[in-house]
C-alpha cells in the first residue's frame, strides 16, 4: 500500500522526471505561494476572490476543450505518475459522489481541500494512504472530500472536473492523479488538455461525460453548497479537517502543516473511542 515513505519519493520524482503534456513554466519542485498565508487576509477578502473568480471560470474554459481523437474512457495505459498506485490505493474501497469508504463507518471525516493547495498535495499524497489503509479500509472512517476553490482559476477549473468525476463515483481517483502530478500555483498549468490527461489516467473514467457535465447546473449548485459550507465552517484555507461521530457537532482537527499525520491520527483514535 503507498504510503508516506519511500514510494511516494520515488512517485514525487518520477512526476518531476516525466512531466505530463502541455506543461507551463515551474512544477512541483518550484511551489513558494502557501495557501496557509493566502488564507491570512481573512474570510472576507477569500470570498470576494472566490466570487469573482467563480464568475469568470463558469463563464467558459481554458485550453479548448477535449483534444481530436481523445480517449473514450480512461485507462493505465499510458498513464500519468502515480496513476497505478492511485488505482490501487482506492481498489475496493466504495465511493458514492464525493463520499469514500463504508456507510455503515461511525467517523465521517470531512476534508476541504484546493486541487492546485501545495500543502494540501503534502497531505494528500504523504499522510492520507496512510489514514486510508489504517481507518478508511478497515470501516471505521469514511471520508466526505469538499473540493473547496480559493486560491485561483486552476482552482475552480479542477474543482469543476472533480465535481464532475463524483458523478461518476471516481472523483478521489481524480484528485489523487492531480495531486502526484500538481504544478504551480495560479500559473495557468491546470489547462483543459492537462485536466484530460488526468482524466485519461483513472481506468474506467468516461471522458465525454466528465466534459460535458463539469458545466452543468448541477456542477454549479455543488461549487456554491462547498463555498456556503466552508463560510458557514469557518474555513480560512486548506487543508481543513472535521471528524464528525453520529449525532455529535463536528470537531476541527488542528493540523499544524500538511505533513502533520500524528494530530490526525490523534484525533481519529479518540473520535473513535
């Protein structure tokens, strides 16, 4: 099972030797911005961007839509960095929407994530295998992702398809494709051509419906319920955390970086409880 260790270095530096297509200027190794001092400027000032930002990336695409000859349905064929071990990361554990792991699982674990937050990347791909196959896997949590969109268009243009992908019950394949192949922020890298090449790397994804439904009015009114969730939580950046317990009121887990894996597991073994 991937992990925190060794395989994810070597998955790091893979996607680092072997850039994906229409790669722009910068890449993993190249982040500076932190969504952590992004989110410094307060609740107010993130949703006015948010706003603005939605406003302009609803209104159309970037990069052209979906390439001449594209792939009908996504497969590991020729597949990005990490899309093989994305595949069997997630190999049968049930997601519904945008919800992973088992209903009858008595910790729900919600987590606001930006598809382009570096710190998130962290999070994503060095400390949740890890919670995966510890809590995910053996049903005692499951995890409802809120594909939250705040730092700039990438954000909104990956939320959109991320959306779109849970229609499908793939949208944790999708994010987690992205996440080993992320680049830099707010650098126009998350283009319609690379969002088809992640598409095209989670084996079973349907391409053409993925497209069409990431403008959709049902994509739309799930970006705004994310938005009024993460102003009604208080949420000032990602990633942000909740475990929530039957009827109980959630509770924020305090993390102190994206590397941070022992407040969580801290957290989850005392929700647990």
């Amino acid at each position: 099972m991937p992990s925190g260790k060794k395989s994810k270095q070597m998955r790091r530096a893979a996607a680092v030797k072997a850039p994906p297509p229409v790669r722009s200027k910068g890449g993993p190794g190249a982040r500076q911005a932190s969504p952590r001092a992004l989110a410094i400027g307060g609740g107010i000032v993130a949703v006015v961007v948010v706003a603005i930002v939605l406003a302009v990336v609803f209104s159309g695409s970037q990069g052209g839509g979906l390439p001449k000859n594209h792939v009908a349905v996504g497969s590991l064929a020729n597949g990005l960095p990490g899309a093989s071990d994305v595949a069997a990361e997630f190999k049968g554990i049930p997601q519904t929407g945008t919800t992973l792991g088992w209903p009858s699982a008595p910790v729900t674990m919600t987590e606001y994530i930006d598809l382009q937050c570096p710190i998130c990347q962290e999070f994503e791909t060095q400390v949740f295998p890890d919670i995966l196959a510890a809590y995910i896997r053996t049903k005692k949590v499951k995890v409802v992702m809120k594909p939250w969109a705040f730092i700039g268009p990438d954000s909104f243009r990956a939320q959109k398809v991320v959306l779109a992908a849970a229609k499908q019950d793939k949208a944790f394949n999708f994010a987690a494709v992205l996440y080993d192949n992320q680049q830099t922020e707010n650098t126009g890298w998350l283009t319609d051509q690379m969002l088809y090449t992640i598409a095209a790397s989670v084996p079973g994804l349907q391409i053409d419906p993925l497209f069409s439904e990431r403008n959709s009015s049902s994509v739309r009114s799930e970006a705004s319920q994310v938005a009024a969730d993460a102003t009604a939580q208080k949420v000032s950046g990602t990633p942000t955390i909740f475990l929530t317990k039957g009827a109980n009121k959630p509770v924020q887990v305090p993390l102190a970086n994206g590397l941070d894996k022992a407040t969580l597991v801290t957290y989850l073994n005392r929700a647990l409880a």
